[in-house]
C-alpha cells in the first residue's frame, strides 16, 4: 500500500475515537491567533484539520475557514462539531502536499500535528511549499511537529517512527511519525518557499510562524 494512503486509512480508521480526546484548541495556536486576528481575515485555513477544533478558534476572526484533512473519517468528525458548536468551516478532503487552494488565498494558516505523519521529506517540502503557495503575500501560518525534546525520545537526532493508538477495547493502531530534532526542522523550512518569522520549542513539539519568502 501507498505510504500516504496508509496514513489516510489508520486515521480513517482510529478518526471517531481520535476526535473524541481532541476536545481543546492548543493554547500555542490560541496565542498565535490572537497576535495576528486582528488583522482584515478574509480566508483562514487548518491545514490538517482533524476534528476542526483549531478551525473553530480561527472562524472568530476569518470570514472564511477552510478544513482541509486527508482522513475522510476525520472530516465527518470535522463536520459534526461545526454543528454542535454553531461556526462555519468549508471542509475538504485532500493531501498536504497538494493542496485544492487558489495561489494566494489565504490570510492565515494553522498547520499543526501533520506535517509529521508524511512518510518522506520529499512529500514535507512539497507540503511547505504547498502552503507558501496558498498564503497571501504578506500572509501568516503556524507550523508544528513533534520534537526529539519530547519527553517520550532518547534520540537527539530526526528518526522515522511508528507511535500506536489504543482504541476502546485495548486494539492497537500503528501511526507514522517523523520526529524532527530542531535544526532539521528549520533546515526544512529553509529549504521551503517558507521563511521564519520566529521558532520556539513547546510542549515537545517545535513551532515556527512562517511566511511567504518573497525572494523565492
């Protein structure tokens, strides 16, 4: 099987008990938000949406929200609580790294907790620059990945992994990861059509906002 369609399939698969311990917004893209939501928000986009709980805090400030996911499973999950919770967010099925979204669409972005399940570097980049593509000139996102500064590695270095999910009955779900170590993470954003606006390690996960790099 297709290494992306796999990771489509586990989160297809793992999507409703997942969303169900997914209840809160990070307070790393609750603050990111609010440093830039006061700006004139017309197209906001969660890139990896999940269950759509960081597309709920970016829909008090965007005219639109755009929800884009792989997992199929995860979408319904998305749509189920745009309607429980009364917010807006147009939901689409696709890959990171090719993105259904016009060149210079999107105001502000929250990429959070994917760019880690993409099996190769090769398909990240793409993902980064697919991103880079969508955002306005002078347009903001938040980008994260799991650490090697998490508590649960010895590694210092990146490493390719499998972390499993327990579902209710004691079943395991192996899950792809790539565990970046920082100076590999903004190599890779370096090596994008991304530049860094500012990094920071938290929670075990590494952080930057980004931006377009107008030179590129």
């Amino acid at each position: 099987m297709d290494r992306r369609a796999n990771v489509r399939d586990t989160y297809d698969r793992i999507a409703a008990h997942f969303a169900s311990t997914r209840e809160y917004a990070w307070p790393e893209v609750e603050s990111f938000v609010d440093s830039y939501g006061d700006r004139d928000i017309d197209v906001a986009l969660d890139l990896g949406c999940g269950n759509a709980r960081h597309a709920e805090v970016l829909a008090e400030h965007a005219t639109r929200v755009l929800g884009v996911d792989v997992s199929r499973g995860l979408l319904e999950t998305a749509a189920d609580r745009s309607r429980e919770r009364g917010f807006t967010v147009e939901l689409v099925q696709a890959d990171a790294s090719t993105l259904p979204v016009r060149s210079g669409a999107v105001d502000i972005a929250v990429y959070v907790a994917t760019l880690h399940h993409l099996p190769t570097r090769e398909l990240r980049l793409a993902s980064l620059d697919a991103l880079a593509d969508v955002l306005v000139s002078d347009g903001v996102a938040l980008v994260s990945a799991w650490s090697t500064a998490h508590d649960a590695f010895e590694e210092t270095t990146g490493f390719d992994t499998t972390v499993e999910w327990t579902l209710p009955g004691g079943e395991t779900v192996d899950r792809f990861y790539h565990i970046y170590d920082s100076q590999e993470f903004t190599a890779d954003l370096e090596a994008s059509s991304l530049e860094t606006v500012s990094f920071e390690l938290s929670s075990g996960n590494c952080y930057a906002v980004v931006r377009p790099n107008s030179s590129r």
